[in-house]
C-alpha cells in the first residue's frame, strides 16, 4: 500500500512537471515581420520591437530587441523568437546607406523609407504606441510592415 501510494506521488509530480514545462513552452512565441517597398536592395533595414510606449518609436535602446538585417532580397522577413505573450509594436526603416540611423533632412522629415507595425497612416509625425500595437500570442504570430517614402 504504502509503495503503491510512493508511486502514485511520484507520477503525480512527473505530470505537473511536464504541464509546467508545457505551459511555459506554449506562454512563448515567435515573431515573423514581413517587410516591403524598399526602392532600392541596398543597405540594410533596421528593426526596434516595443513591449510598451516607453521609447516607441526612435529609442531602440528601450525595446525589447533591435537589430538591423542585411537586405539580400525583398521582401526581407526577420524572425524575433522567445517573445512572451503580450502587446508589442516595431518601428523600421530601410538604412540605405548603411549609417546605422534614419536620415532626415533639414526639417526633420525622413529621406530613407520607415514603416511601422500596422501602417498606421503618418500625417504630422511618428504614430503612438497604441497606434502600431498588435498581439503575441501562442506560438508563431506574422505581421507585415510596408515601407514609407516622402521622397517618392
């Protein structure tokens, strides 16, 4: 009886234990970003992913992740992976000529393409977190960002 009852705890902690890493692999998931309009193959395009308003969209040293990507081919699909589940937002822009920064000119409008996550329509100026926000949740979430030029 009492070995019966040793073994019945034990498999008891090996199924919660299994659910637990489960749960947890499930709780996060990848994210693949779609990006178009680039005019030209040059350069590289740089990403910046947000968890929240803090930052979005110009400080990259606040988001969750940035990094900027060789462009071989268009579209350019980046994959951002362990992400929890949660509201997120990118900023992008296709560094042409490889600075590592958005260009602009003298008034402060952008001279290389950028785009954000839901092309939110830009009349006055970067949109708002809420503006550019979807949904991560379960394991794989795709979204497609179209690049924006002032200087067709």
């Amino acid at each position: 009886m009492q070995r019966t009852l040793k073994t019945l705890l034990l498999l008891t902690a090996v199924i919660n234990l299994t659910a637990l890493q489960e749960a947890k692999a499930v709780s996060n998931g990848s994210l693949t970003v779609t990006i178009n309009g680039f005019k030209s193959q040059r350069g590289q395009v740089c990403l910046s992913l947000f968890s929240g308003g803090r930052g979005f969209p110009s400080s990259s040293d606040r988001a969750v992740a940035a990094r900027c990507v060789k462009l071989e081919n268009a579209p350019l699909t980046v994959k951002f992976d362990n992400l929890k589940a949660g509201n997120y937002a990118i900023a992008a822009f296709h560094d042409a000529n490889g600075d590592g920064i958005l260009n602009r000119n003298p008034l402060g409008i952008p001279t290389e393409e950028f785009g954000f996550s839901q092309n939110p329509k830009i009349l006055t100026g970067a949109p708002k977190f809420a503006d550019s926000a979807f949904l991560v949740a379960g394991p794989q979430t795709n979204i497609q960002i179209q690049l924006l030029n002032f200087f067709g």
